[in-house]
C-alpha cells in the first residue's frame, strides 16, 4: 500500500496498473502483425494484415533464389537475401518498394535485424564471415570471423547487441554488436551441430534444435547465455527438427519438424504439443510475430501454413501456392 498525504492509495494504484495492463493486451490484440516470406526461383510475398492477405512482392528476377528475410519491429526495414554473390534485396519504406543493393561480394544465407532497423547482419556459407550495418542498411562492411570453416546461422537479440554465429563445429558470439568475436559459448550438442538456434528478443531463452535421428537427442535450451545447456523440458522426445523460432520473451516457442509435424510451447518450454494436422513434410523454415500469436510455417516443395492463435491449430495458406520455402518471419 501507498499513502499520499495520509491517503491510503494502494488499490487506486493497483486498479490503475490492471486497467493498463488490460489496455496493453487490447492493443496487441487488435495491431495488425507484417509477415514476409521466401521461395527459391525468386518468389516472394509479403502480408500486412496477420496473414489474410498476401500480395507478391514485384521488382525481384524470377532467376534468384531467395534464401532468408527478417524486418524490423515496426516493418520499415525489411531485407530478402538471395544466393546470387554480393546482392540482396532490402526495403526501407514498410515494403512498398525492395531495391536490389549491392553489399560485399560474397553469397549470404541468412539474415537478421534489430527491432528498430539500425542493426542488420548477414550470414555466409561459403566464407569466414559476416556482412554487417549499423546505420539502416546505408553502408555495409565485410567482417571475418577467426574461423576455417563455416557459418550456418546468426541470431541476434532485439537491441542488435548480442550476437551468436553457428558453425560446423564451433560457435561464435558477440556481446557488443559485432565488434568482437569469442568461444565462450558452448556447444548445445556434443555429437552434432544445431540444425538452426534461436536467441529470445530479451535475450533470456537461447534455444536450439537439430535434424539427427538420434536416441535421446533432444532440443536443448539455456538461460544463461549459451555457458551451459539443458535437454528440453515436458518430456520433449527426439525432435529430429529443422527449424525454430520464439517470441520477444521465450514464452512461445515454434519447433518445424521433419514429419508433418510441429511441436508448441507456450509456457516457456515447460509442456509441448505436437500438431500433426499441418501439411509439409519438412519444415525448413518457420518465423514468429513478437507476441507469439503469429506462426509461420514452410516446407520443401509445399505450403506454407500459419497458425493466428498462438499455435492452438495451423492451416495453409492457399493464396501462397506449393513452392520450395526458405525463409519466414512476422513482426
């Protein structure tokens, strides 16, 4: 309780904070969440409106394959990576327009960026690096990572600030944008590497999943910055999975199996539900709105299923036609 002048206002306070809360959840309720997603042979599409309407996205040749997308929170900055050398697509104006931009020569696989936009990393397969912006997307730098093989994945948090680069056989991360590069992080799987890794937007939940049909080979989580890992939690059994994705605060998470089949949590990893009434038969991307009620899902040579109910059920997209997916994300 708190007393202003003598008057005790503790309920006053408490009512204000419920009436507010109530206020927050009616707006996320109600916000209209920006979904992009990704096929090879240059097919793109884009949906401002929780994913019931999709336009496809003009301006991109028909010859590059697409291969990751992400945007910022507020869908101002959006990039589409393609397996062409040194190009990828970025929009600066909520997706009205996508310009083909030129960053350093290499091919880049995956990308992330910050909730704001100012922070934008790209991923290489086929070289000892990153490609990075810290000004929107203006200017891009080439960075190598001290590392002879190569990278599979990057994730980052909400701000920009941490970093983690998946490898072969060693994994890399940063705490201070990109600058600097370190070990520090453990392995999630002694006898394999992660299929894909997601880090939570408040950087508590690191989470990571891998496609070996292994006994006992579980999803892995951590909560303390990748220094240890635990098998996940609920009686979670071997997932053989290929994709992941979570929501800001780790609450929800999103794992694509191999099987027709994906598994949600919305306790933080604490209990599962395995969903089999979804229609690809290898998930190899999916991607999550901030508050966990949009999920994506893609598969090869499939559909592409959403799920607008915290993923209770998912059903296909039919607007978006069977194509080869490679890249999802809601914001």
């Amino acid at each position: 309780m708190i007393k202003v002048n003598g008057i005790t206002t503790g309920k006053f306070v408490n009512a204000i904070a419920d009436v507010s809360v109530q206020f927050l959840n009616g707006i996320e309720n109600v916000q209209n969440i920006n979904c992009l997603v990704v096929a090879n042979v240059g097919y793109a599409a884009q949906s401002a409106d929780n994913g019931v309407n999709w336009t496809q996205i003009s301006g991109i040749l028909a010859t590059d394959d697409l291969l990751d997308c992400d945007m910022s929170n507020d869908g101002k900055y959006r990039i589409i990576t393609t397996s062409v050398s040194g190009k990828i697509y970025l929009s600066t104006d909520f997706g009205v327009t996508y310009t083909s931009t030129s960053v350093p020569n290499i091919g880049y696989i995956k990308v992330k960026i910050s909730a704001t936009g100012q922070y934008m990393i790209l991923c290489t397969n086929s070289g000892q690096g990153i490609c990075k912006s810290s000004n929107y997307g203006v200017t891009w730098t080439y960075q190598t990572i001290d590392y002879v093989n190569y990278f599979n994945n990057i994730m980052m948090d909400s701000t920009g600030q941490y970093l983690v680069l998946t490898g072969s056989s060693v994994i890399k991360k940063s705490i201070d944008y990109g600058a600097t590069w370190t070990s520090t992080i453990a392995q999630p799987f002694a006898s394999v590497q992660a299929t894909d890794f997601v880090i939570s937007g408040d950087n508590s939940l690191y989470f990571a999943v891998n496609n070996a049909s292994q006994a006992g080979l579980v999803p892995r989580y951590s909560t303390n910055g990748g220094v240890s890992w635990n098998n996940a939690q609920g009686g979670l059994a071997e997932a053989a999975a290929f994709s992941i994705s979570c929501s800001y605060d780790g609450k929800y998470i999103l794992i694509g199996k191999n099987a027709a089949t994906c598994i949600v949590s919305s306790n933080y990893g604490v209990s599962w539900s395995y969903i089999s009434s979804v229609l690809s038969s290898v998930f190899y991307c999916n991607g999550m709105s901030n508050n966990g009620k949009i999920m994506l899902l893609g598969g090869a040579s499939n559909k592409m299923c959403l799920s607008n109910n915290y993923g209770v059920s998912f059903f296909e997209i039919t607007a978006l036609g069977n194509r080869y997916w490679n890249g999802a994300c809601a914001k």
